[in-house]
C-alpha cells in the first residue's frame, strides 16, 4: 500500500510539472505573404487579451498554452487560427479581403526630406520644382516648401519687381540664401512700403534662372547654429548643374482664367565634360509677363474722403468704381545667363571651380491712382485740352541688374577638406516714374522722371 502511494504521488508531481512546462510555452515565428515579410499583423491568443504584433522583419513572440490557439489578422488579409503545434509557428496571409476604400498616406519613392540627419532638409529637385507650372524660383517654392511665402505685391513702387521671400513668417533678410554653398548677395533695395519685410533687405529670388539649378536644399531648424544670425529664418542652397548628358530647350507659356497676365519662357541649358572629369555647364533663358489687373470696386475714396452720392464728384465714382486703379503683377522681361564649371586637380587631390552669372530685367509697375479729385491737370500735361480729365495712375520703369562671380580652389590638407575662395555680387536698380507731373512746376512740369539708382557690392572670402 504504502508502494502504490508513493508511485501514485509521483505521477501527480510529474503530472503537475508537465502541465506547467505547458503554460509557460513561448511560441514565435514569422508572419510573410507572397512578397516577403509583414511588419504590424496583430497576433492574439483567441479568447485571451495577450497580444502583440510582428516588428520590421515580420518576426513575433508571445506566450501560449499548448492547448491554445492563435489569431493572425491584418488589414486586407485573411483572418487566420492557427493551434500551437510547437514553439516555432511561421504564417503565410493569403489576400483577398475586400475593402469598402482605400486610403493611401505614404508610397514607396524617395522622400524629399533627408530624415537621417541631425536636423530635416528639404532636398527639391528641378522636375519637381516645374511641375508647380510657375515661372520663377521664388515662386515655385511657395508651392513647394510649405514654410516658404513670396506673393505678387501690387501697388508698392519698386519692391513690386521683386516680391519679398520670407522662411518660417521671418523677415526677408533672416534667410540666408547659398549658390554652391556660397552666399548669394542682396538686393539693392530696401523694402520701404506696407509689404512683407518692411524696412528689410532680401535676395533678389528672380535673378537666378531655373534651368541652371540641379536642386535646392532648404534648412530651417538649427541653421542660425552653423550659418550665424543672418539664418535665424533658415539656409537655401541652390546648387547648380554641372555634367549634362543632353542638351534641353524649354519653352513655356500660359495666362490667367481672366485672359491676362500672358506669360513667355524659353530657356536652354548645355555642357560639356572632359576626360579628368572636367566639366562646363551653361544656362541661358529669356521670360517676360504681361501685367494683371484686380482692382476691385470699393466704389469710394476713404483714403482722400471721397464718398458717393458726392455732390461734386459722385457721378465720377459712379463711372469709375475701381477707382481708376491698376492692381497686379507688373510688366516684366527678363534675360539670364549662368555657368559653372570646374577642373580637377591632375592627382585627384582637389578641384579648381567657378561659376556666376548675370541676370537684366526690365519692369513697369504703378503707383496709386491719381483721381481727378486729388491732382488737378490744370495745362493739360497728361490729358488733351477740352477732353474731359479723369486723373492719372504714375508708373514705375524699373531697370535691374545682377550679377555674381565666384573662385575658388578646395584640396585635402592632412585629412582636412580646405576649400579657399572669393565671391563678388553686386545689385543695380535704376528706376524712372512716368506718366505723372509737379504741380509745384506748374505748365514747366515734365511727365517722366529719372528717380535716380541704388547699387550694392559685396565681397566674400572663405
């Protein structure tokens, strides 16, 4: 008796410890399909809140009775139980789950931002930048960069040819705009009337053409660290082609829903390459744009005191609801021509490299309308005698230049990278104000005026 109680007990013990080895059973695997691996299939053991997902390489892990049953689903797959027959479960999903929609957030291109650094850049080549339909840099990346705003200022002398570009809602001249990692000068120009950047100056956006540009970098966060105060706002690089395999000739037009506002382009860019790797590259391109009218018709003068139903000049409002004004883009043609080029050192160890260009626009924008209220015609200067005078709108012909030029050499020096160069860029602007008069002149008044110019120079070394 004694014998059997002993055999009986041990049997229960070996009983007992069976049955937790069985709990405690860790059971993985990989979850694939046809394609390969399936990261993110929910796996659960059926009945049970114990769960988990596979990872990256479809690879799971999870704890489960011997007895127990796993569920394997994931969207657009098959739901599928499988009982636990060991600790090594692989799955294969079969598709065929039908969807009411789908909704698509990602795909597999290449991401414009460059995640992988310390901070994200935006890295925008030049077949996305025209697939915007714009004409000019400044503009193509206000469709592009989310952070980035330059809009047509109307109304606003001078600063209407250039459409101040602000970063991140900062001022124009908090951005710091590189060529080929160097720094482009500004403008001329200070931003002196109720437009973005007031009291600021920027870089002139629309004096580098688009067919010589292979990319664009943009850096916001942490550029004031690398690049100094004047990128609080943050860095555009435009780094230019160099080696080509084909000549391209671009041409482009097109004009707004209201049939104004014509706009032609046409540009060409070439290189040529040699055998050590040197290479040549050039742009040259031409664009010119008809000017826009939206003015409105607020039908009243707030700005003189000027109200309709005016007993003097009511009827003029009545037939002149716009005010008289010209309000949009301005007229413009523009002429560029870029190059870069470089030579590599006969050892391998360095490159001489230049590039630079120079770009002549011309422009006619206008100033705030002159009603017949305000400015009298009193020697019919502006209007034929015994014709009726209905004011005048003053318009700006501007005539600007710019041009820039860098050198340079960079070489390996004791595992350093040296690079040596020197940058000169200059900005004229000449501007005339026509269609207008002095009355201070009286009959002597001359209807078109040489305003005067601004020039700015500067020079780099690094």
């Amino acid at each position: 008796m004694t014998k059997f109680l002993n055999h009986f007990g041990m049997m229960f013990l070996l009983f007992i410890g069976t049955s937790g080895t069985l709990i405690a059973q860790e059971v993985s695997g990989v979850v694939s399909d046809e394609s390969g691996a399936l990261p993110g299939v929910s796996v659960i053991v059926k009945g049970t809140t114990t769960g988990t997902t596979t990872d990256f390489d479809g690879k799971y892990s999870i704890s489960a009775d011997s007895n127990a049953v796993l569920v394997f689903s994931y969207v657009g797959y098959e739901t599928q139980e499988k009982a636990v027959s060991g600790n090594k479960m692989n799955v294969t999903m079969q598709s065929g789950v039908a969807l009411d929609a789908i909704v698509l957030t990602g795909n597999r291109a290449k991401p414009r931002t460059i995640l992988d650094s310390p901070v994200p850049i935006d890295n925008i080549g030049l077949d996305e930048m025209r697939k915007t339909g714009q004409p000019t840099i400044d503009k193509m990346l206000t469709y592009k960069v989310p952070s980035f705003n330059s809009s047509t200022q109307a109304v606003s002398d001078a600063t209407a040819h250039f459409d101040p570009a602000d970063l991140r809602g900062l001022g124009p001249s908090r951005t710091l705009v590189l060529v080929n990692g160097k720094r482009k000068n500004q403008s001329a120009l200070v931003y002196i009337n109720d437009t973005p950047g007031k009291g600021e100056v920027g870089v002139d956006l629309k004096s580098i053409p688009a067919a010589a540009i292979e990319r664009i970098e943009v850096l916001r966060d942490g550029a004031s660290a690398q690049y100094g105060s004047d990128a609080i706002a943050g860095v555009i690089n435009m780094v230019l082609k160099k080696n080509v395999e084909y000549t391209t000739v671009n041409v482009k037009s097109g004009m707004t829903t209201e049939g104004d506002g014509f706009n032609f382009g046409v540009d060409l860019n070439t290189g040529l390459s040699g055998d050590n790797g040197a290479y040549l590259n050039f742009t040259a391109g031409y664009y010119e744009q008809e000017k826009t009218n939206r003015p409105g018709a607020p039908g009243t003068d707030a700005l003189i005191g000027v109200y309709a139903g005016d007993q003097t000049w009511g009827d003029w409002l009545a037939n002149n609801p716009e005010l008289g004004m010209n309000v949009g883009q301005p007229e413009l043609k523009k002429l560029d021509l870029f190059f870069n080029a470089g030579v590599p050192f006969k050892n391998d160890s360095g490159e001489f490299y230049t590039f630079g260009g120079v770009t002549s626009r011309q422009g006619t924008s206008f100033a705030l309308y002159r009603a017949p209220y305000w400015v009298g015609d009193p020697y019919n200067l502006l209007h034929e005698a015994g014709s009726d005078y209905n004011g005048f709108q003053p318009t700006f012909e501007t005539d600007v230049v710019d041009n820039n030029l860098t050198a340079g050499v960079k070489w390996k020096l004791f595992n350093f990278d040296v690079d040596f160069s020197g940058t000169y860029g200059r900005n004229r602007i000449d501007y005339d104000v026509n269609n207008t008069l002095n009355i201070d002149l009286g009959a002597n008044s001359p209807i078109e005026f040489a305003v005067g110019g601004i020039r700015l120079a500067t020079r780099w070394r690094i």
